[in-house]
C-alpha cells in the first residue's frame, strides 16, 4: 500500500475529522476562557486585592547592570496559568456533570411494561372466567 493512500484513508476516516472538530473547538473555547480570566475575573479581583495584577508579580534576583537584563522570578505569571487553569477546569466539569445529569434522566424513565403476548391475553381471560364459574 502506498504512503499516499495510506495517508489519504487516514485523513478520510471519521474519527480524524471528529478530532479535529474537537481540537479547534477546544482552542476556541480555550480562548474564550482566557478572556474571561484576563478581562472579567481578574480584574476585580486585583481591585479587591489593592490594584495588583497577578502577571506583574516577580522577585527580582539580580539588579539590571548596564546592558544585562535584571533575571526576575516572574511567579505572578505562573499563578495567572494556574488561576486559568482552573477556570477552565470548572468549565469543562461543570459541562460535563449537565451531560451525565442529561444522560441519568433518560436512564432513569421507567420503561414501558412489555405487552403481554396472545397467549397471555388468553390464559388471562381463562382465568376470569374460572374465577366468574367457580
């Protein structure tokens, strides 16, 4: 088999193409997310916090000298990545707990009683009249 057709039944297959409807709605949704960290939540909480920007925060571990660049721990940076983080984390819980809960509702329909077969029916009527006879 060929490279070319082999890559071509690949590329055809409905699981790539369902991978990569995933993969660009999940950077959409990442960025959406990020927005509302940057834009809506974390401002207001630098309010609160005195008018501190997380990405801001560093401890300088060397003074700049001349052409050399001062070398920061820029730690301000890494809590806005994991302030994100969890923002996106809830995100995809909380979608996925209405999922499963969607899901528990229709397994828990009380399913609809078989009907009863001819001979059910029959014996059924058997019985009635036995109990009216006796």
């Amino acid at each position: 088999m060929g490279f070319v057709k082999e890559f071509k039944e690949f590329a055809v297959k409905g699981n790539v193409a369902d991978m990569a409807v995933g993969i660009i709605i999940g950077a959409a949704f990442g960025k959406i997310v990020s927005s509302l960290v940057a834009d809506v939540i974390t401002p207001p909480l630098g309010l609160i916090m005195g008018g501190v920007d997380f990405s801001g925060l560093a401890i300088t571990l060397k003074e700049a000298h001349g052409d050399v660049a001062a070398v920061t721990l820029s730690y301000g940076v890494f809590l806005q990545t994991v302030f994100d983080f969890l923002i996106v984390a809830l995100a995809v819980f909380l979608v996925i707990k209405g999922i499963n809960s969607l899901k528990r509702k229709e397994e828990e329909k009380p399913a609809e009683p078989p009907k009863p077969s001819n001979e059910e029916v029959i014996l059924g009527e058997i019985r009635d009249l036995l109990k009216k006879g006796a």
